[in-house]
C-alpha cells in the first residue's frame, strides 16, 4: 500500500519546540498561580509551531517527556 504524502503530514506528530527561558518571563504568571520563581532560574517552555508558548518546565527533560506524552515530537530551539 502506498501512503502520499499528504497523509504522512496528516498522521505525523505535530513538531513543538523547547527552549531555555529565564524565570523573568514568567513570574507574574507564576506569582498568580502561587508558584515560587526566581527572576534568574532557568526554565524550559514549549511552543508550537506558531510560537505560542504552551507550557513551562523547571528541566529540559521534564518538558521533553512531556511533549511526547502528548505526541507531539519535540526539537530543542536556542
């Protein structure tokens, strides 16, 4: 059976993005959600393809494992 490649896209895993982030960008968000952070941590955050972050880890590798959990393949941004 021959799959075109439209339905290889269509079935892959959505590609998401991990990057280092300081803990600057996201205290105020942090602080309304009662989670303690230093201005200086470093965190990892995902982003989808369009750039909208969609999580933040306190390591590379939680958030790593959690896209996959999700499906989604990640790649390491810097």
């Amino acid at each position: 059976m021959n799959v075109s490649t439209d339905e290889t896209r269509q079935n892959a895993a959505p590609t998401v993005y991990v990057r280092a982030i300081a803990g600057a960008e996201v205290m105020e968000a942090a602080a309304a959600s009662d989670i303690q952070i230093n201005a200086d941590d470093t965190l990892y955050a995902i982003h989808d393809d369009s750039g909208q972050r969609m999580a933040v880890f306190s390591d590379r590798d939680a958030a790593f494992a959690a896209a996959r959990w999700h499906g989604a393949e990640p790649v390491s941004v810097h």
